[in-house]
C-alpha cells in the first residue's frame, strides 16, 4: 500500500499556543488529503477534506479559523491548531488519496494541551 | 440513521476459532466497501476492499457483501492473539473521497 507519513508523532503544548501537524504522501501524488481526529475509545470523525491549491472543506461542527489546513502541493497537507486547548487533546490522523484509490492513513500525531 | 453501523462489542472469540464481523450501511447507492484494522493507539491500516456482492478471500480474511441486504462482513480464520483489535468498516458511494466510517468493532481473541 502507500505510504504516508506524519510528523510529529506527539505533541504537548501549553493552552493558547498553535501547533502545526504535517502529512505527507510518500510515493505518490494525492489529490486529496484528509483530516480526521479521533478521541479516545472513540470513531474516527472526519474534520476536513482538502484538495491541491483550493480551500479545505470542512465538516459541520469544525472550526475552519481554528484547525488551519493548507494543502501547498501533491505530497503535503498541514494542520495547525490554533490557540490550543485541552479540550482539543486528541489523535489527529491523515490520509491520502490518488484519484479514486483507497484512503491510506498516517500514523497520526498524538496532541496533549497542557 | 446512521450511515454505517457496527456492533461496538467487544467481539470474544477463542484462539482458532472464526471471528464474524458485521456492518451494515444506509445508502443504497453505494460503491465501494472497505475493512480497516486499528490497534490500540496506532492509526487505521486497509485489510480488505470490496466492491461487488460475494465473497473475496485474502489469506484468513473473507469479505462479504450483499448490497440488497445493505450489508458487509469480515470473517477471520484461525483467529489469532495478534488479530485482537478495533475493525473498522467504511463505505463509499462515489469516488472514495466520500468515505463514511462505522463506529469499529473491538475484538478481542483469546489465547
């Protein structure tokens, strides 16, 4: 399968500070990246869907000046969490996709708000 | 409604045994139809995609799929300790970009 990453791995951060969370494709270009956050003993829930050079779409219930997506080019998409707080402590998971192939997942970034 | 629907469980199954998953879904249309593994803490990892009714076999998995009845399933073979985890079933009515995930069913196979 592919191979996406995900950088960083874990995080902790103090309330009111912004963190950044990268997501690449490895070795092929996606159209399409999405973002998912997931809570503990809980689903996956998709927060926002982003395309190459275009404005992310996102969910109801997602905050689009909180969770700032920029999806720069084909093999990268970044998160960034503004003005943490702790109740955004979660598991925030990537994806990818290339045309109409199947999503394959980051190894998600583990975020701890202080 | 939701969309796609899991038992939450957890699933108990002896070591060796067949573990049933089950999942059914809402939207009649729809085209593509996946199983994903999650462990505990780590992020979810494709085991099997199906896009036709029938069976598809890959090693110990079999998925199942019967779009008038609106349902897939995922059987495992010979169950072992290293398959205890959440599955995760996920449905596509377009062009996987669409994709809806159930809520995960945890299993739990013991030695």
């Amino acid at each position: 399968g592919a191979v996406v990453s995900q950088h960083p791995s874990w995080v902790i951060c103090k309330s009111g500070t912004s963190v950044k969370i990268e997501c690449r494709s490895l070795d092929f270009q996606a159209t399409t990246m999405f973002w998912y956050r997931q809570f503990p003993k809980q689903s996956l829930m998709l927060m926002a869907t982003s395309n190459e050079g275009s404005k992310a779409t996102y969910e109801q219930g997602v905050e689009k000046d909180k969770f700032l997506i920029n999806h720069a080019s084909l093999t990268l998409s970044t998160l960034t969490v503004t003005s943490a707080h702790p109740e955004d402590s979660s598991f925030y998971i990537c994806s990818s996709i290339s045309g109409q192939e199947t999503q394959y997942f980051g190894p998600g970034t583990r975020l701890l708000v202080l | 409604q939701k969309e796609v629907e899991q038992n939450s469980g957890p699933l108990s199954v002896p070591e060796g045994a067949i573990a049933s998953l089950n999942c059914t879904y809402s939207d009649r249309g729809s085209q593509s139809f996946f199983w994903y593994r999650q462990y505990s803490g780590k992020s979810p990892e494709l085991i099997m995609s199906i896009y036709s009714n029938g069976d598809k076999e890959d090693g110990r998995f079999t998925a199942q799929l019967n779009k008038a009845s609106q349902y897939v399933s995922l059987l495992i073979r010979d169950s072992q300790p290293s398959d205890s985890a959440t599955y995760l079933c996920a449905v596509s009515l377009y062009n996987n970009n669409d994709m809806r995930f159930g809520a995960g069913t945890r299993l739990t196979v013991k030695p």
